[in-house]
C-alpha cells in the first residue's frame, strides 16, 4: 500500500496531524501500536493556540464541552501567602481562551470519532511498526504482522522513548532538570467550587500542584521529597493520604489515576532526516508547569502538516523540512526553558532557599494579577521582516453577511492575505502563485470586522496587509501585498 504520509502514533499528535494533512487532501495512514484509546488521564491543559489548532482539526463545536477554560492560576507558599497571580481571563489572541482544563480521553475519543469520519485517513489501532528504510523517494515501513506500507514521508509520533527516534540515532539535548512526583486524577461525585481553579502550592514540606482536570475532574501532583522514594507514594492508599489535606476522600470522589513519574527538559538535536520527521514527545519533553506538553505537540503538527502538503505537491521537502527544524527547535527550546524556571521557583524543599523565595517574591496578594506571559514566537525560518512576523496571526469575530463567527470558521486557517480596506489589483503571475497555495484575500474591511479587532490590530503594526501562514503565525506584514507575496513566492522557490 502507498500513502502520502505515514504517521506512526495515535495520540493527539498524531491524529491532528492526520487531520490537517486530510483537510488539504493527502492520505494518510495513521499506525498505532496499542488496540485502544489511552483510558486514563495525561495533559490536562490546553492553550487559546492549541485550541485554535484542534479548531482547524475540525473540533471547534466540542471544545467547549470537553473543558472548561481557567481564569486565575495563582501560587501561594506554604503559609498560604500569594506569591504570585495570574489573571487570564477572556478570549486569547487565537480566539479561544487562553487557558482551557480538559480530560485527555475525552479529547482524544473526539478526535478518534472525527478521524474515522475522514475518507482520507487509515487509523490501523493494534499495530506495531517493527523498521522502516528510506530513499530519495519514500519511505517502506515495516508491520508486526509483515505488511508493508509505502509513503512519501513517515513522522514518528511514537512517543518519549520514540523507536522511530532511535531507529535515526538523533541525540538529545538534555538540560538535566529533573524531578519525581506523583500525579492524581479524581473525578468529583457532586459539583465542587475550587477557588482559584488552578493552585500552586510553593511549600517546601510538599510543593504540590492542585488544578482542574476538566469538568468534574480535578489534577493533583505531589513532589517527591530528598529521601523519599517514589514506590512508597505511588500507591492508592499513600494518595487518599495526600488527598485528605484538600477534603477528598474516597466518600466523595472516585480515584481515577495514581501515577508516579518524573518530568524531563530536554529536545531532539534535530527533528528530520531525509524523508523520515520526528513531532510530539519524539522530538521534545518539557517539565509541567507551563502547561505546554501537548500544546508544544499540536504546534509540532501545524507547523509540519503545510510543509507537507507543499512537499507532496512537489516543492523542494529538503528546504520545507529543514524550516521545520529551524523554527520549532528554538521555539520548543524556549518554552522548555521558561518550565525550567518556573519549575525552580516551586521546587524548592530547602526551608531556608524557600524563605529567600517568598522574601523575593512577598506581596503577591497586593499586586494586581500578572498577564500570562506570551510564549515565544518564531525568530528564524519563513518570514518576512516587519512588524509581527513570527507572532501568533490573531482570530476574531468577523461577518461576511450573515452571523459574527471566528474568523477560521469563516475562511478556513490557510495562507490568508488579511486586508484592512480590500486590496489593490495583484499582479496576475502573484495572484496564481497564491492560488496555486489555496491562499485566499480576506477583506476585513468596515462592517466585517464584528468589534474592531482586525482594525485596531493592523493600526498596531501599521500595516495595511497581513500574510498568514496555515499555522496561524504571521509571515509578515505591510502596506504593499504585493510585497509580502512576492517575498513569500521567493523563499519557496
């Protein structure tokens, strides 16, 4: 059998890869090693940008129902001081909120219904890939069961200890920050309030992370302490002990998860080679505390699924996947170093180093609450140099008509020329080049643009034109779209 692309994972990675590829018509094989879904908890979070990717994936109607978004994350010492609040609340950047608690099997069982829904997609649960070779012109990947499957490119979505990885002999970058905690999952038997939602406790006898799991479901994860061992906490009866301390006994909630893990800060030297990708936990793992792990993933995915799509249409893949290194590399490298630092500030067991962090950081409470800081954007790769080139591209309600509805639902994420007040004619050469991309002008011109977003945005960059990539990400912006897509045709050759 031959396909476009073959994926080797089946979780979110991996499926909404699948899924973006097959919205711009390539088939793909997506093989999973395991018969069924992942049955219990993992990421419990997700971003306005990730939920603007699982968007594009098709999922827009059920995200609301599968989380439910956080306002406030707030970190107080072992006293109970705030040391530090975050506010986020409203619509993020991309549309959605900008922090969204979830329940991954729910997730995942959506994104499952919606991949079996798609013609183009081959999802083969229960098998196991056992090597692959590659060439200048595909991939031959080989089956448990001695099928073969032929495909112009493989990614391997395979996971943190990733066969695929290994199989390429690419090294990791590893920053040595590490530590033992145990994660609990309870689902709630009646409707509880938890203020805030999201608690960071930055007590050194326990430093200890209580959040939201979704709807119904909350996430604890206690630190391993200097002399404990993991085994003696990772026990059903050692996490109701620890549950006791937030009024969670087994009368009013069910346990649905103890698990003793310890988080890693590291990446994949590089993300390709030839024709062979690496996304997901394959190429990075990231500590906890920003959130980011499977957002870091869906990125990994929105990033590659045009590049592949351009490959297959046959532009140069050595260029596109090299871009693909260029750009995510450093951008999951700065995100892993902002979890370092913040996993710094929490895991401190030391007294003494502890009283010097709540002395530095006193007064938390007083201070009006801190915007999350944006994560880093691209700094290198496919970009135009000019305003807001590399930065998230922004969604916002916009009328073409008829009801107000987030930009990507009206015209769909792709190469979008975004313009303030209509274009000017394109050169027609431009204009088939960008439609030979599936581009498309969008004119957020006066009654389009729903509450002035658009417009107060383009006055930001004082520009006239934005090109959006299908990612999200700005290529760059201006008052000449002639400009941005004559720079745009040149570096893809």
């Amino acid at each position: 059998m031959t396909s476009d692309v073959v994926i080797v994972g089946g979780g979110p990675t991996g499926l909404s890869l699948g899924l973006l590829l097959a919205r711009s018509g390539r088939r793909v094989v997506i093989l999973e090693r395991h018969e069924v879904p992942y049955p219990l908890p993992r990421a419990v979070h997700f971003d306005g940008e990730a939920a603007r990717i699982l968007q594009a994936c098709g999922l827009g109607e059920v995200l609301p129902d599968l989380s439910e978004p956080a306002d406030t994350y707030e970190w107080r010492n072992g006293d109970g001081q705030v040391l530090l609040r975050f506010g986020i609340a409203g619509p993020s950047r991309s549309g959605w909120p900008a922090s969204n608690m979830f329940n991954q099997p729910d997730l995942e069982e959506a994104m499952h219904r919606q991949v079996v829904d798609t013609p183009l997609i081959d999802l083969r649960l229960g098998t196991e890939v056992t090597g692959f070779t590659q060439d200048a012109d595909e991939v031959l990947v080989q089956l448990g069961d001695g099928d073969e499957i032929r495909g112009s490119f493989l990614v391997g979505c395979d996971g943190a200890s990733s066969p695929t990885r290994e199989v390429l002999g690419i090294e990791m970058e590893d920053h040595g920050f590490f530590f033992d905690w145990l994660v609990v999952d309870v689902a709630l038997r009646s409707p509880r309030a938890f203020v805030p939602m999201n608690l960071q406790i930055c007590d050194p006898a326990r430093p200890t992370t209580a959040v939201s799991g979704g709807p119904g479901r909350r996430r604890f994860e206690f630190m391993c302490l200097p002399g404990e061992q993991l085994d003696a906490l990772d026990n059903e009866a050692a996490a109701w002990q620890l549950l006791e301390a937030w009024d969670v006994r087994p009368e009013t909630a069910d346990l649905i998860r103890h698990a003793g893990y310890r988080f890693r800060a590291r990446w994949a030297k590089q993300w390709h080679q030839g024709r062979v990708v690496l996304a997901g936990d394959a190429a990075h793992q990231t500590p906890p505390f920003a959130g980011q792990g499977m957002c870091a993933g869906l990125r990994d995915a929105a990033n590659l699924a045009w590049r592949l799509d351009l490959a297959l249409g046959g532009r140069d893949h050595l260029g596109l996947l090299a871009g693909y290194d260029d750009e995510r590399i450093p951008q999951a490298a700065a995100v892993i170093g902002f979890a370092i630092e913040l996993g710094k500030v929490i895991c401190i067991p030391d007294i003494e180093q502890a009283a010097a962090r709540d002395a530095l950081m006193a007064g938390g409470a007083e201070r009006p609450p801190t915007e999350s800081p944006p994560l880093p954007g691209l700094t290198t790769g496919l970009l135009f140099a000019s305003p807001g080139a590399g930065e998230l591209g922004l969604q916002a309600p916009v009328a073409f008509g008829g009801e107000a509805t987030l930009l990507d639902e009206a015209v769909g994420l792709g190469w979008r020329l975004l313009c303030s007040d209509g274009p000017d004619q394109v050169d027609p050469e431009l204009a088939r080049f960008f439609a030979d991309l599936d581009g498309m002008v969008v004119d957020l011109g006066p009654g389009r643009d729903v509450d002035g977003a658009y417009t107060r945005w383009f006055d930001d960059l004082g520009a006239t034109a934005v090109l959006q990539r299908p990612d999200g990400y700005v290529f760059g912006s201006g008052t000449d779209p002639e400009v941005l897509l004559e720079s745009l045709q040149r570096q893809l050759g």
